[in-house]
C-alpha cells in the first residue's frame, strides 16, 4: 500500500472483530491466516468515530473503482463482509485477500497482494459509494 496510513471506523473495527473471534473459534489455518491479516490492519490502522471518515477513504461496505497497474483495465469493487461475498459479482470479502488490501485505502492508493500465479497490483481511483460519508451507519 502507498505511504498513506489506513483509517477504519469504530463501527468497522467492532464488527471485524467479532468476524475476526469466530474464525478463531470456527476455522482452520487457511482462514486463520487471513484473519491474523485482518487482525493485523486493524491493529495499525487509523480508528475514527464513523461520522469522521473521510469521504476517500474504503470502508465496509464502499463500493470502488479500481485501475489495474498492468493491464489499465479498470473495475468496481463492493467490499463486504463474508457471508455476503459474491466475488464473480464484485463483491470482495473483507476476509480475501483483495478484501484484506482494499479495507482502510484512500483514493490514490496503490494496494498489492500476490495471487498463485502473479503479484496483482490495483490503484484506488475513485469511491462510488461509502457507508459513513453518506450517514448509512446501519449496513
């Protein structure tokens, strides 16, 4: 990710957080992993009570435009929590790996993560829809 540091809400962060518990509770090691990573950000991140979120930032729920780095292929991402994940629909989990990169960006970030077959490399360039800028406190 860019320099920038990562800026979640309070609201986002609790409700992680129980997502977070039950993978421990419930799932083996390959989703542990991805909950320690998740853990992780949320431990180093910026946390703001939800009505000062900037408007750039990717919070639960934000719907984003994203330009691949390679390709300049662009594409929209709805960021979501698991059990809503519809990833052939653009909807990510929090919980993937894209999920895990895209929570807490801002517009003009460049976030990365590898897949099995080649480092992926995504710049942020444009929020359609963010929960906390528009008061949706409730999603």
């Amino acid at each position: 990710m860019s320099e920038k540091e990562a800026v979640i809400s309070e609201f986002d962060r609790a409700r992680l957080q129980v997502v977070i518990d039950t993978i421990r509770a419930q799932s083996g090691t390959r989703q542990w992993a991805r909950g320690d990573k998740l853990q992780e950000k949320l431990t180093t991140s910026t946390t703001l009570a939800p009505s000062e979120i900037p408007a750039d930032v990717i919070t639960m729920n934000s719907i984003a435009r994203v330009r691949d780095l390679e390709s300049q292929k662009e594409g929209v991402y709805n960021l979501v929590f698991p059990s809503d994940s519809k990833p052939l629909e653009g909807r990510a989990s929090v919980l993937s790996l894209l999920g895990i990169a895209l929570f807490g960006s801002r517009i003009g970030d460049v976030i990365e993560w590898n897949t099995t077959k080649a480092r992926r490399s995504l710049e942020v360039v444009e929020i359609i829809y963010q929960p906390d800028a528009a008061r949706h406190w409730t999603l």
